[in-house]
C-alpha cells in the first residue's frame, strides 16, 4: 500500500480563502480582527515564526501589533503590557511567542492573558472547556490537525487513537481533542515500555516527539494513519518530522509531509482563533 498524503498546505489555502470572508463580513460591521504578538528578547526561530503569524494577518486582512521587548525587560513591565492589551479594544487576540527568558515565569504570563484574548489556548480556563467540551479558544497545532482529518474524511469515532508525546502545547490537547470526538486514546511517552506494542495497534497515529525519524514501518499498522508534528533537522540539515517518511509511506494509509503537513495548519487556526475572538467581542 501507498499512503495517501493529506496536504496541510491544501487545507489551510482553503481554509484560510474561507477566513477572509469572514474577516470581510466583520470589517462591513466595522470590526477588523487583531492580533497583538508580544516578542521577547532576539531568538532567531521565535523571530521567524512571529514573522509568518504577521505575514497571514496581512494577507486575511486582519490587524497586527507586533510589541518587541528587549531581553532583560522585567517581569513586571511584560505582565503590564499584557494587561494593557487585554483592555484594547482593537486587539481581539494576544500571543506571546515562547520560549521566554528564565528570569520570567512562563506559567505567570500566561495566566494574565485574558481567557477571551488567548488565542493560543494555553490558558487554564481554555484548557478546562476543551477538557469539558465547552466553547473555548482550542490551542492552535491539535485543533489544526482535527480540522485535517475532519478535511479528509476520516472519521474518528471508535478508533483506537495513540499519541506518541505528552507536552502540553501538542500531545495532551490533541488526545483530549480525540477523546471528545469518540476516539480510544492511548498516551505513549519517552517513559512507556515496549512502544510498538501501543503503535502497531493505532488507527490513528499522531507523533510530537521531536526525534528525526523516529517512528518506522514497524512501528505501524498497515493502512494506519499517521499524522507527524515533528520539526526537525536530519544530519544533512534537511526539514524533516518525528516519523521516516520514506519507509512509513508505503505502509500507511494516510500519512502528513513534513514540512506542508501539519505546520501550516497551525497559523490557520491561530487566525481562525483570531476572527473568532473578534466576532465574540460583537455579543
Ligand atoms: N512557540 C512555539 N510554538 C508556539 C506556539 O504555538 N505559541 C506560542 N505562543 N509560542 C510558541
């Protein structure tokens, strides 16, 4: 079998054609949908990445606020910034681009954004709704990828879903995101004995481990489908995911690229948070 590829870069190109109308409906009501990115410090990836969320503003016709602080801006002045963002009412959305400096607390920044502005979903509120299931703000890369299975036609209910990965940003929510949609979640991490035991027996396999290469054909069962969060540089220096594409491929059902797979999803959502917290704003 050869795995069909599920395009992120289709996707999102069309999901974001339907995002700029919707930013037209809300400009004709006299709302055009900002975003506020707070930077810190000089991290050139950080850089880059704020880059492209401002590039995607501009292109959906939206509003962005680019706020550049230095490295050793303190605490206090951050938290104040954000406060002052949350009481703006040209910004519907705010993200501060992490990692951030050790001397400021990660888990402080994030609890003053305010929940109806957190646009990432990385509050506590946010994180509890989409534990519930209520309307909330769902974080940007796992809600990205339910969009691309949604887009693809592969249904989810009473599969047996696992997750290789339990950060925060990606392999929790995404498990959580499954669950709700009546998939059977397994957690798989770097801790977990005999991982192949869990992998070969998934459906659904979705891997944010951060290893080139990581998963192989023998990982998997035929005909799976494979969705890979990795961003990684292999030894040649060549972009590359969590999972050896070349041999997974031929042996999925499904299976996303790096890159074009689930990396443009995650701006697209982020802007589709965006528009959504503007029309919020309106009620
Ligand atoms: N740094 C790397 N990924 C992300 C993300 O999704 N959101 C924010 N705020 N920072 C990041």
């Amino acid at each position: 079998m050869t795995a069909e590829i599920i395009s992120g870069k289709e996707i999102a190109a069309k999901k974001r054609l339907e995002l700029a109308k919707e930013v037209e409906k809300l400009k004709a009501q006299g709302i055009t949908p900002g975003l506020a990115v707070i930077l810190v410090g000089d991290n050139h990836a950080s850089k880059t990445y704020v880059r492209n969320k401002q590039k995607a503003c501009h292109e959906l016709g939206m509003y962005s606020l680019l706020v550049e602080l230095p490295e050793e801006v303190s605490e206090e002045e951050l938290l104040k910034k954000i406060d002052e963002l949350n009481n703006d009412p040209v910004i519907h959305g705010i993200l501060v681009q992490l990692p951030l400096p050790k001397h400021i607390d990660e888990k402080k920044v994030i609890d003053t954004i305010s929940p109806t502005k957190d646009v990432d979903g990385f509050h506590p509120v946010n994180i509890g709704k989409m534990m519930t299931g209520e309307n909330g703000f769902l974080p940007c890369t796992p809600f990205g990828i339910i969009v691309m299975l949604e887009d693809t036609g592969i249904s989810v209910a009473g599969k047996h879903a696992v997750v290789v990965g339990r950060s925060n940003i990606v392999g929790k929510p995404v498990g959580q995101l499954l669950l709700n949609r009546h998939a059977t979640v397994t957690y798989c991490h770097s801790k977990t004995e005999n991982l192949k035991h869990y992998t070969q027996t998934a459906d659904i396999l979705v891997v944010a481990v951060g290893i080139a290469n990581f998963i192989k054909a023998d990982h998997i069962k035929e005909g799976a489908v494979v969705i890979d969060v990795g961003m990684n540089r292999n030894e040649a220096g060549k972009l590359c995911g969590d999972v050896d594409f070349e041999e997974v491929s031929k042996k999925a059902g499904y299976i996303t690229p790096v890159p074009n797979g689930v990396g443009p999803m995650t701006i697209t959502m982020l802007m589709y948070n965006t528009v959504k917290a503007a029309a919020e704003s309106i009620n």
